[in-house]
C-alpha cells in the first residue's frame, strides 16, 4: 500500500474535486531517519560531555 486515496468521491456539488495522496512509506522513512538522527545528537553530545568531565580535551575559557 504505498498510496492511500482519501477522497475516492467523484460527485460533488460544486464540479469540484479534490484528491488527498497519502504516501505512508515515505512518511514513515523520514520519520526514521529523523528518529536515528535525534539520537545521534543525544547520544554525541552526552559523549562529549562525557569526555569533558574526564579531561580527554582541555576546557579553554
């Protein structure tokens, strides 16, 4: 199911028709890498802190 048709009604009032494409895999793709990308934020810059904290770099002020 890559698409799904919302609006699948071809008589309206108005002549007018309006069709809603919903691409479900593409939404859920982006959703991923923006959730792998959020946690790569995390996760470096608690490392960072991390490294911080232990001396692995020098804090200049």
């Amino acid at each position: 199911m890559a698409s799904k048709d919302c609006c699948p009604s071809e008589n309206s009032e108005n002549g007018v028709i309006v069709r809603v494409n919903v691409d479900v895999p593409k939404i859920i793709k982006y959703l991923c890498i923006t959730g792998i990308i959020i946690v790569g934020i995390i996760f470096g810059t608690k490392t960072f802190k991390h490294m911080l904290e232990h001396g692995f770099f020098e804090i200049v002020e």
